[in-house]
C-alpha cells in the first residue's frame, strides 16, 4: 500500500496505488432541495445506456428515498456497519476548525481501504465490501416515498441518525450516479486491471475486453456502482456520458456537453463541470468556475459518505429539513456550514443557483453583473435584501453560452377564452 492525499479527510491515506491524476476531472453537484423524485434522469440513463438484454435490473443513475430506500437494497448501511465492525474504536470526525486540516476537518477512523488491510486475516480483499445478492438489485425503488415516522422504524435506520428530528417526519431523494472517485475502490480491486481513469477528464471507465466478470469491482465499490451483466458476463459501470463530455454526441454541437441525466432533470438540480487537478490530487484554484465556487468557496456541496476513502466527485447540498445527525454521517461535518450558508444565501450564491440547468452546455466560467435591490424582509437571524444580479455562463472557449437573472421574470398571458388561465 502507498498512502496518497485524500483531501476531502485531511490527511493522507493507504491505497493499493500511487496517486496519479487528470488533467481535469469530471464532477457534479446535486441540490437534493429541489429532486421532486420524477426519476426522468433515472429514465434518461437507461434509454440511453441500459435497455438491453440482461441489463434489466441496472440502473447506473437512480434515485433513492432515503433514510429507508436504496439501490441496491440497504447498500449503505450494510457498509456503515461493516466499517463499524472492522474499526470499532475508531474516532470519526476531529475538530473542523484546526489549522492544516481539510475543509470538512480531519478524518480519524479508518477508510474502506485501510478497514479491509486491518482485517486482511478474515481474508484478502483491497477494499471492505461485499457482493450484493440478486434480491438486493430487484427492487430500485423500495421504500420510495416512504418517511420517517416520529418513532422511526428499528433494525432500518442507520445506527447513527435516529434521533434530532427537525421535522417530526422526513424523507428526502438522494439522486445518484457512479462517483468518478479520485481513488476508485472498483479500480483497486479488479485482478485483471481492466478499470481505469481517463487522464483528460478523470472519468472511470471497464474495459469490456479485459473483464472477465470477476465482479471485485461490484464488492468493493463503495457506492455500488459497478454492475455485473449476466448475459455478456462482464461487468459495466456508468461511462460519465462521455460522447457527450466530448462534444461527439449530435446533441453536442461540438462542445462539452452534460450528460443525459443531468440534461434531463426536471427539478434543476444539476450542474455538471470539469475542474482542474493539480500533480497532488489538489483541485486547482479557478474561483469563477461555479462547481469549484459551489465545493470550495462557498463549501454548499459536500462529498457523499467521504469516509469510504474514495475521494468521490459528486457533491450534494445536503436537505435543510433532515436531522443534523443523519446529513453529518452522510456528507461529513461540513453540514451544518452547508445548510446555514444555503439557508442564508449571499449575492453570489444565490447567483450561482441560478446556473443550474439553463443549458446542457458545461459551464467553465461565470461573471455576475449587480442589479437593483427588488425586495427585503426581516427574518429572525437578520435582515434579508434580494437583488436582481444577472449571472452569466461562459462555455470552454470563452464564448458567452447564456445569462439569467436572479428574479425569474413573470408572464402574465392574457386572457383569451373564458377557461384561460
Ligand atoms: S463510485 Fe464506485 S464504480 Fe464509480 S468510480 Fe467510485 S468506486 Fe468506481
Ligand atoms: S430528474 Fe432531477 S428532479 Fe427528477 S428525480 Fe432526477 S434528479 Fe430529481
């Protein structure tokens, strides 16, 4: 094992692998405040990647209620328990303040990687995990809809989370697709050195030629997001859309171009970027690219379950109506930051809300233009003054792709039948 920079815990970690890193790396945020739980970007995936034979239970994007749900079945609880077994004394989260930690403060327990080299007697395997059983992939959408009642339901929930209601009963949609982790766990694990990371975009990719359906991939992705196919005997992952990322898609035009999920959601819940990575892993500074100001400046966004080790690169702005204790375990400390700051936007955040699905086009800059003060109220915490600012998006060649403004304008259609409306 070499030990490699993982930022999103501070600190350095072993991995089967020296680091070795992108030029850019593809990443996403999602803001699960506004996923209405409609599944077109579920859909959008599937018609595109996933109709065949013997793809009819994978799902590479889904969308799962959670605390209850998930794809396939309980995938994250079993591995919270599994780390918990592997490490029970492990310590967690340390003191988010400190100087020279991470952004989310410094992670003290063990990652998957570390977890599976501790327990190495019960077995040989690069990363803790396990293979899910058909049953478990059978039914993606278990449990959608279902809430939290005020007792909460024993043996479900996540040993950590029962408690702290901030509504009496919460559910939320957790969108999800595979991670393009910076140390992908189903990388590490595959004997036969068929997974790897395209150094352009950092997008993780099977080479279908190599596999031979091992399915170490499967056990040790964290998130579940490498599916084996029974019918080619070979496993398969999400590919990031990458025809798309090129600009090869006739959709494209030439120019990067966000992938079907995104393109698709109905909620706006999406933005899709690529960042820039620097020879340490480190994201280099591009303060007007909207999903490095989402991730580093603004810290809205965060990593889901950054203790798996993976440094994953999808980013979520946690739900501000779900138990503290829940969303910490989740997306790590920087929750309480995350919730405060979306609750309270500042000028610049709420103009780089306003970015998410106004095109399909990848966002590589943004400029904002100050507007007029439209409205102000008194809230308990202070003052509150909206303005109109106009945010707008550049595209890779600099060219101007659209603007918008912070106030959605209002059309008043008039009236021309008696059922008009
Ligand atoms: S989410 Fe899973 S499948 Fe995707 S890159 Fe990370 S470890 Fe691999
Ligand atoms: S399309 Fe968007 S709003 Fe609908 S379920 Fe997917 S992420 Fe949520």
């Amino acid at each position: 094992m070499t030990h490699v920079l993982n930022w999103q815990l501070g600190r350095p970690m072993e991995y089967p692998y020296a680091g070795a890193y992108p030029n850019r790396q593809f990443a996403f945020v999602f803001n699960t405040n506004r996923c209405l739980g409609c599944q077109t970007c579920t859909m959008a995936c599937k018609s595109t990647w996933t109709f065949g034979k013997g793809q009819e239970a994978m799902w590479w994007a889904n969308v799962e209620t959670k605390p209850y749900g998930g794809y396939p079945r309980q995938w994250d609880a079993r591995l919270l328990e599994m780390l918990d077994e592997a490490d029970p004394e492990r310590i967690g989260w340390r003191d988010a303040e400190a100087d020279g930690f991470g952004p989310y403060g410094l992670y003290d327990g063990k990652t998957i990687f570390e977890a599976a080299r501790a327990r190495s007697a019960k077995g040989p395997q690069v990363a803790l995990g396990y293979l899910p059983a058909d049953e478990d992939w059978h039914a993606p959408n278990l449990y959608e809809d279902v809430p939290v009642g005020p007792g909460g339901v024993s043996g479900i929930l996540h040993r950590e989370g029962e408690s702290l209601p901030v509504h009496r009963t919460w559910f939320f949609y957790l969108a999800r697709i595979c991670n393009h982790c910076s140390y992908p766990a189903c990388l590490a694990a595959c004997p036969r050195k068929a997974i790897y990371k395209r150094p352009e975009d950092g997008v993780v990719l099977i080479d279908q030629e190599r596999c031979r359906g091992y399915r170490k991939c499967v056990e040790a992705c964290p998130y579940k997001k490498s599916m084996y196919r029974g019918t080619t005997r070979v496993s398969e992952k999400c590919i990031a859309c990458f025809p798309r990322l090129e600009g090869r898609d006739p959709d494209a035009g030439g120019r990067p171009t966000e992938t079907r999920c995104m393109s698709a959601c109905i909620g706006q819940i999406r933005l899709q970027g690529l960042v820039g990575i620097g020879k340490d892993g480190e994201w280099k500074e591009d303060r007007k690219n909207p999903i490095y100001y989402l991730v580093k400046v603004a810290k809205v966004a965060l990593p889901l379950y950054p203790q798996f080790g993976t440094q994953p690169n999808g980013y979520y702005i946690p739900p501000r109506w779900v138990p503290r204790d829940y969303l910490v375990q989740m997306f790590g400390p920087g929750v309480g930051h995350a919730v405060e700051a979306y609750l309270r936007p500042d000028r610049e955040l709420l103009a780089v809300l306003q970015l998410f699905r106004k095109s399909n086009r990848i966002i590589f800059r943004y400029e904002i233009e100050p507007g007029p003060k439209v409205w102000e109220t008194e809230r308990a915490d202070g003052k509150f003054e909206l303005y109109d600012d106009t945010v707008i998006a550049f595209g890779e060649d600099g060219k101007e792709l659209f603007r918008t403004k912070v106030e959605e304008p209002i059309y008043v259609r008039p009236a021309k039948h008696l059922n008009s409306i």
